[in-house]
C-alpha cells in the first residue's frame, strides 16, 4: 500500500462517517422536521428521506469500503443540491444568518475524488468482490 491508498482511506472513512452522522441527525431530529424544511425551499418533503437514508447507509458503506463509487457520486449530487438550493445564497464563507457552502464544497470534492480514484484499500468490497476496479 502507497500514500495515496492510505490517503483515499482516511478520505472514505472520514467521509463515511460525516455523512453518517449528518444522516443519524436527521432520523434523531424527525425527519418530518427536516421534510418540512426541504418544503419550505421548494423541495418535496419525500426527498428528506431519501437524503437522510442516503446519508445514513451511504456513510456506513463507505467506512466499510462497500460500493464506493456509487455512494460517493450519491454523495455528490446530495452536496450539489444543497450547495444550490439552500448555502449558495449565503456564499461562500455565510451571510452571518447561515454559514456558507465552503463545507458542502469541501465534502463533494472529496466525493468526487472517491469516485475517480480506486479506493480498494482496506475495503469490505474489495475482499468480498475480490477486484479493485468494482470498488
């Protein structure tokens, strides 16, 4: 193993478990609370349980390096959708009322990266599958 496997591991589990934890606030928060914040942006409320069950599984598959690619580019579209829905606005750095997108653009370049690069190393998916390229 090089520096760069051992970078895209930290990257995956740090990652995995960000979103992880973001996911689990959702569910411990009501996701009906969060459906109705999705709403009062305009965004159908269904999709803060699909957002939040993304998050929750997703960074849960990316710590155990399970399906990588696909979580990560799920992971990316998710931090799309709230940087232009709801930090844009606020830009960059926040407008005081909201912080700004800086961390949603840091976590999607970090998506995107997993999504490029392979990341077999010290994956559940690479020893269940046994190929680096379908990680």
């Amino acid at each position: 193993m090089n520096r760069n496997n051992v970078g895209a591991v930290v990257l995956r589990v740090i990652l995995g478990v960000t979103f992880f934890i973001h996911g689990l606030s959702k569910f411990q928060g009501g996701l009906g609370n969060t459906a109705a914040f999705f709403e009062s942006l305009g965004i159908p409320g269904f999709s803060a349980y699909v957002v939040a069950v993304i998050e929750l599984i997703g960074g849960v598959m990316l710590i155990l390096g399970i399906g990588t690619r696909i979580v990560s580019v799920l992971f990316a579209v998710i931090m799309l959708g709230a940087i232009f829905t709801v930090k844009f606005s606020a830009g960059f750095l926040g407008d005081g009322q909201m912080t700004g997108y800086e961390l949603e653009l840091a976590l999607l370049a970090m998506a995107i990266f997993l999504a490029i690069v392979n990341s077999a190393a010290f994956s559940l998916g690479n020893k269940i599958f046994r190929s680096e390229d379908r990680i």
